[in-house]
C-alpha cells in the first residue's frame, strides 16, 4: 500500500504475480514489476551528493545486515554497520520524503543538468549535462515503431558498455533476490 511504499520512483505492477522480497526486512507487498525512473532538471550538483547521501541512509534503512557488508574494506563495512545499527528503527519514508522535498527545491524546468537523482546507486552516472531527448528518431522493435533518444548508442553504452554483446557466462545472472509467482 502507498503508505509502506518508499521509493522516488513509480513502480508499473502485475496484480496477478507476488513477490517475496529476500534482501530487505522493510518491505511493502508487490508483484512482478518495471521501474519507471524520474529525470529532473537543475543547476546545482549538490542536489547529486545531497539525494545520493539520502538514498544510502534510506537503503541502509531497510536492507538486512548481510547486504550491507560488502568486504571490500573492514573500515566501510563498520561504518555501514554502525549507520546501519542507528538507522534500523527509522522508516524509509523519513528519507523519501526528504530526497522528494530537495528534489523539489531543486528542480528548474530548462536547468543546465538533467538527471536520476535521489534514486540512483550510480551518482554522477546518471547525469547529463544536455538534455538526450531533445532530439528524438523513430526506430523499428518487433511490429511497432517507438521514439528513442537520437544517441541512444551512447547512452545505452554509457550505462551497459557493450550491449549488443552478451556478457560472458559468469556474469549472466539474475541480480534481484526475490521469489515471483502467480496469485490465484
């Protein structure tokens, strides 16, 4: 329900699947979805630093304890665990709503930045310093015809590397800890 969801994006569900969610303790019922990602304009890039501190209070949040050692460094993983211990009892939404209200302060409808911010694990990945879809091509996919970013080799690359190639078969897994099945 709306009032246990607390991510910054919109999730599109299947009403017809459930999934059990086994990388997070805080959680809220859903089924088989697609994330549809927000993009805001704006001028200032403290907005990046300032959502992205959030969005990792807001994960650590909600993750369960082995999620969030990682064991690239015995220090981080302290560190994490420490906020992690402090934050446990703080709601997720408390850091929904704080990205959402700086999101907002700092959005400008034609700012020199448009970007994923307050949702996103890659930072200044996700930014752009023009706008990718002020020029847009129709391209062919199965019968229909869809608007795409003219540089969308780019920004496909940007985020997938070599996407046309499929990854080596080490790499080939299912990254989501869930369970999805049908409901009756």
């Amino acid at each position: 329900s709306s009032d246990k969801y607390y991510n910054n994006f919109i999730k599109v569900i299947d009403s017809k699947t459930k999934i059990e969610d086994e990388r997070n303790y805080k959680t809220y019922d859903s089924g088989i979805f697609i994330d549809i990602f927000p993009m805001d304009f704006f001028d200032d890039l403290s907005l990046v630093e300032k959502t992205y501190k959030l969005e990792s209070f807001k994960l650590l949040s909600f993750s369960k304890k082995e999620n969030i050692q990682y064991g690239d460094s015995k220090l981080k993983d302290f560190i994490r665990l420490f906020f992690w211990v402090m934050l446990k009892p703080v709601s997720p939404r408390f850091f929904a709503k704080k990205i959402k209200k700086a999101v907002e302060s700092y959005s400008k409808e034609n700012g020199k930045y448009l970007g994923l911010v307050g949702c996103s694990k890659w930072k200044y990945d996700d930014v752009f310093d023009y706008n990718p879809f002020e020029e847009l091509i129709e391209l062919d996919f199965e019968d229909c015809k869809f608007f795409a970013p003219k540089n969308y080799d780019e920004i496909l690359r940007k985020y997938y590397g070599d996407y046309m190639e499929f990854p080596p078969v080490e790499k080939r897994v299912y990254p989501h800890e869930i369970k999805a099945y049908y409901v009756d």
